[in-house]
C-alpha cells in the first residue's frame, strides 16, 4: 500500500467510526441494547485497524 493509499483509508475509516459513534448514541436512547453492543464490537474493530493503518504510516517517515 502507498503512503497516500493509507491516509485516504485512515480517512475513511475515521468518518466511518464518526457515523457509528452518532449511531450508538441513537440506538442508546432508543433502548436498542443488543444493537449497541454490536456497534461498540465493530468500534473496536475500528480501532485496531485505525492502529494498524496508524503504524503502517509511521512506517512510511
């Protein structure tokens, strides 16, 4: 993967986990519990890629 390749996917990934973060705050007061605990899954998720694509960059400096 390029340098560019990966910030655009940083990028995304961030908006992506931006979106899912406003989601989990409506299922909350929704009382949708059992969604919420797959959204906060999928943040974790997120996270390790973000960490990932993180030191893939660092890699690149």
């Amino acid at each position: 993967m390029e340098k560019r390749q990966v910030e655009s996917a940083i990028a995304e990934l961030k908006m992506d986990y931006i979106n899912l973060q406003g989601d989990i705050e409506k299922l909350e007061s929704t009382g949708n519990n059992s969604f919420v605990k797959k959204a906060e899954i999928r943040l974790a998720a997120m996270e390790e890629k973000l960490a990932h694509l993180n030191k893939q960059l660092a890699d690149f400096e």
